[in-house]
C-alpha cells in the first residue's frame, strides 16, 4: 500500500511540474516571436597562414587549419580567418568561442582522398549509424560561427552515385569516363565497387547493440557524410558563406540551441541524393533568414528523429524564425518530416518565395513515426512553377530504407500515431502548380484544425481534403484548368469555405465522398457560377453540405 502511495505522490508532483512549466512557457505569436541568442566573439584574429597553410590547390591543409582552430580555442577564442585561395583540406573541427571567417574568394575545397574520413559515430535519418566524419563538425560547443564570403565546397560528386536519366548525355559521358563501375543494367554510375555493393545489397549503416563504426570498413565508400554537422551546440551562427556539393545533407545542425543560419546559400546539383539544403533537427530558438537554396532534395527542412528513437530523444524542433528566403530547386521549400518523431512546434515562416521546387509548404509523415506537429504559421509566401503541390500535407510518406526497422502500421491510435493540427497560412500566392492544396491524414487521425486565409492558387487541380479535420478556407480564389471538380472532400468533417472564388462556369464545385463527410459549411460564395454546385457519393448526404 505503501509503494502504492508513493507512486501515486510521484505521479501528482510530474502533473503539478508540467502544469507549472505549461504556465511559465511563453505563448508565441506573430507580434512575440521567438527570441535567438547571439554568439559574441574576441576580435584576436589568427590566419590560418600563420600555421602554415598554402592557398595552392594541392597542399593538404587540414592540420594547420585545426591546429588555427584549437590554438585560438585554448586562448579564449576569436577569429580564425581563410585569406582568398583554394585551400584543399580535410575534416575540420571547430571548438568553442571559435569564429571561422572565410575572406570573399577564399575556398575551402574538401579532399576527395576518402582515407582522410574517419569512420565515427553518426547519425541517419535520426537513428544511429556509421558515418564518414563530417568534412566540418562541432561537438557540445559553445559560442561558433562560420562566416564570410567565401566557399565551402564538399567535392560530393565524388561520393554519390547517380543514375543515367538524372544527366545529359555528356554530362553521363564524363562521369563514366571519370571511373567508378556502373550497375548491370547500365543505367547507375557508382563511385566505387564498394559503394555499389552496399547499395545493391540494401545494407544498413545503423549502429546496433555491439556494433563499431569500424565494423563497416567493407562499406564505408557507401557511409556518405553530411557537409556540415553541429551536434549538442549553443550559440552558433553560419553567416554569408556558400555551402554546396555536399556529399549528403548539406547544413545539419542537431540538438542545437540558438541557431542563426543568415545570408547563407546552399547549393547542390538537381541530381544530388539526399542532398537537402539545411535539416534543422531538434533544435531549440533558431533563426533561419535571408538564405538562397538550390538543391537535390528538400530546401529548408524540420526534423526531430525518426521513429521510436526520436520520441524516446523527446526533443521537439521548437520556436523558430524562418523569414526572407528564396528557394530555386527543392523537393520541397519548406518541409516538415518525414523524420519528426520528436515533434515541432512554434515555427514562424514569412517573406519567402519558392520558384520551380516540387512542392511549397510540404508536411509528411507516416503510421508508425508518432510525434506531434502543431503551431505552425506562414504567411507571405509566393511561389512560382510548383511542380506538385504548393501546399501539401500527406501521412502516407513512407520510402521503405534499410535503416527502417518494423514499423506498427495498423490503424489505431498509439504513440507511434503522427498528429498534425493547429496551423495558420495566409496570403499565400502560387503562380503554377499541379495541384493548389492537398491534405491527406489518416481515417484514425486527421489532419485538424488548420486554417488557410488571402490565397491566390493558379494549379491545375484546385483543393483536395482526405481525412481532414476543422479546416477553414477563407478568402480564396482558385484559377484552375481542371474544374471537375475544384474541390473535392473525401471523409472529412467540420469544413468551412468561406469567400471562395472560382473560375465562372466551372464544371463541378464540390465533390463530397465519404460517410465521414459531415458539417461542410459553404459562406459567403456564389455558387451559381458552377454548372452543377456538389455531387455527393460514397455514402457522403446531401444534408451535410450547408450554404449561407
């Protein structure tokens, strides 16, 4: 009885200390924005020159430019400064109180002699798995920052395979004649005979219970690095320096507090896999503006670790600033998942503008992941040739990868359960797109309570909702090519449109589809301008769709 009554003691004091924390959290909003703490620097410069580094293009430079690094560290900090040259390096290491300034048309070109990389402990997708170390990385730092005008160029071509229909055909020409081995069908170059290997073979990179990272020394051409990775930092700044080719992920900042990424651009080719722009992954207070990203995959992207070892980590991505960015190519412009296991939560995106990527605002997950999404807002975004989406949301994102354990898919509620809710857009303009608005959640929890104002949608289809729950569309004009219909709803309840505008005499407004079709309410719209107003099916009644 005893244990019986400190358990329950226990449990009353965790209620009491989350109701306290919940009270003293702040509320933010567009007119409170988070605030990020900025890392402050010694103005005591040290070149890395002085160390004996050679802007030649063939010295190898990687312990003058550590050693600049570390002796400044051990000082008390200050400025490491790269003069104009190329500067071939390998692995650097950044420390704390350091910043690494690199002077315009200084480049720090990484060495495509891959027995530079050590095999470490890494991460992937957010599980734990052998890397190559990272061509710049920072562990448990505090106060560091690389800016500047310069370069930071991974050499990426070198570590990723490519297949045949991703290139011109001199572009194949050249990269076949460069070495590495193709695939038998002769349609996938690799860059050595161990990368295809463990390719061919789905090999898995996860470090499991009793496993090194020197145990994959047969695969480690395969184990790709991320460009950039800052791991358990606070107070870090990356400002006006170029990132590209990275060989996988270009900026990964993880577990990170008070991040500013300002003035930044990412660049990797169309073709690059995995290579997203900047994976914001747990962090806490972030700041992310001013930016230009052109990439292989998505451009700014929230994560928060993948499957039961992100909601174990519990580290939601949180309280964030992403403002006046311009994304080029992206599967995404700004992304939240699949890998969100951990949460997100109060990300603010305004003034940014999306030209040519896949999809624009692009939410995804799947059963299994759990994790919660919620208090998100943008507004000010325009876009232009979307070649999906301009916003999207999907709970059946699912790439099957040899990382991947079992996954619980059934169609319950449970904690691998993924929840997206609470959202505001407004004033979002989209100039071409495949499709305006799609929203998929899952029968057993819907995508709910998100709320879309000021749209102006140019696409070829116009509003999809699947499982989607308290959404309201207001004040939104939809011009599109497909109007049969403009917008359909599938199994979704308490909808309200209101103010929508259409293009005169289109075919079919609403198609209603589903029993689970209930409480649609139509406001303050001319539904004479459409051939036929709504036809319902799939055991969706007529009763449930209401006009005022």
């Amino acid at each position: 009885m005893l244990k019986k009554y400190r358990f329950l003691s226990l449990i009353g004091t965790t209620l009491t200390s989350l109701a306290t924390q919940a009270q003293t959290a702040p509320v933010y909003s567009w007119t409170n924005l988070p605030k990020i703490a900025q890392p402050t620097f010694r103005k005591d410069t040290v070149s890395i020159l002085t160390h004996g580094a050679k802007p030649d293009g063939v010295t190898l430079n990687t312990k003058a430019i550590n050693t600049a690094i570390l002796v400044c560290s051990q000082k008390g900090g200050g400025v490491v400064l790269v003069p104009a040259g190329l500067w071939i390096t390998g692995p650097i290491e950044l420390k704390s109180n350091v910043n690494l300034h690199l002077k315009k048309a200084a480049t720090l070109l990484f060495t495509t002699d891959k027995s530079q990389y050590a095999l470490v402990e890494g991460t992937y997708e957010g599980k734990k798995a052998a890397r190559n170390q990272s061509p710049i990385s920072g562990i448990s730092l505090e106060n560091v920052a690389i800016t500047g005008q310069g370069i930071v160029d991974g050499n990426g071509d070198v570590w990723r395979a490519v297949n045949k229909n991703q290139l011109t055909e001199p572009q194949w020409k050249e990269k076949v004649e460069s070495g590495g081995v193709l695939k038998e069908d002769g349609k996938t170059w690799y860059p050595s005979e161990q990368f295809k290997r463990a390719s061919t073979e789905n090999k898995s990179m996860l470090l499991t219970a009793g496993k090194t990272p020197q145990d994959f020394a047969d695969m480690k051409d395969f184990l790709r690095p991320n460009l950039v990775v800052l791991t358990s930092c606070k107070k870090v700044l990356l400002d006006g320096v170029t990132f590209q080719n990275s060989p996988a992920w270009c900026l990964h900042p993880l577990m990170c507090q008070d991040l500013t990424i300002r003035n930044v651009t990412t660049k990797n080719p169309e073709y690059a896999h995995n290579g997203d722009g900047m994976d914001i992954e747990s962090c806490k207070n972030f700041l992310i503006e001013g930016c230009t990203l052109d990439v292989g995959d998505d451009a700014i992207c929230i994560k928060s670790g993948k499957d039961e070892e992100g909601r174990k980590r519990g580290m939601p991505t949180e309280n964030g600033i992403i403002r006046n960015n311009n994304v080029y190519n992206g599967h995404g412009g700004f992304v939240v998942g699949s890998e969100m296991s951990g949460g997100a939560r109060n990300i603010f995106v305004y003034n940014c503008t999306f030209m040519g990527t896949d999809k624009g605002l692009r939410f995804k997950s799947v059963r299994g992941r759990g994790g919660v999404v919620e208090h998100i807002y943008a507004k000010d975004i325009y876009m232009k040739d979307i070649a999906g989406e301009a916003i999207f949301f999907d709970m059946y994102y699912f790439v099957k990868f040899a990382t991947d354990g079992e996954r619980d898919m059934r169609p319950v509620v449970n904690e691998g359960t993924p929840i997206f809710r609470d959202m505001k857009f407004e004033n979002i303009v989209c100039n071409g797109a495949a499709k305006g608005v799609f929203i998929r959640g899952l029968p057993e929890m819907p995508i709910k309570n998100i709320t879309m104002e000021k749209l102006v949608l140019q696409a070829d289809k116009g509003v999809e909702l699947i499982d989607a729950s308290r959404i309201q569309l207001k004040d939104v004009r939809l011009i599109t090519k497909d109007t049969k219909p403009v917008i359909l709803v599938d199994n979704s309840n308490n909808l309200t449109f209101d103010a929508i505008q259409y293009d005169p005499k289109a075919s079919l407004l609403f198609s209603i589809n589903g029993e689970r079709s209930q409480a649609i309410e139509v406001k303050n719209t001319d539904l004479t301008k459409a051939q036929t107003q709504a036809e319902f099916a799939k055991g969706a009644l007529e009763k449930n769709l209401t006009s005022k």
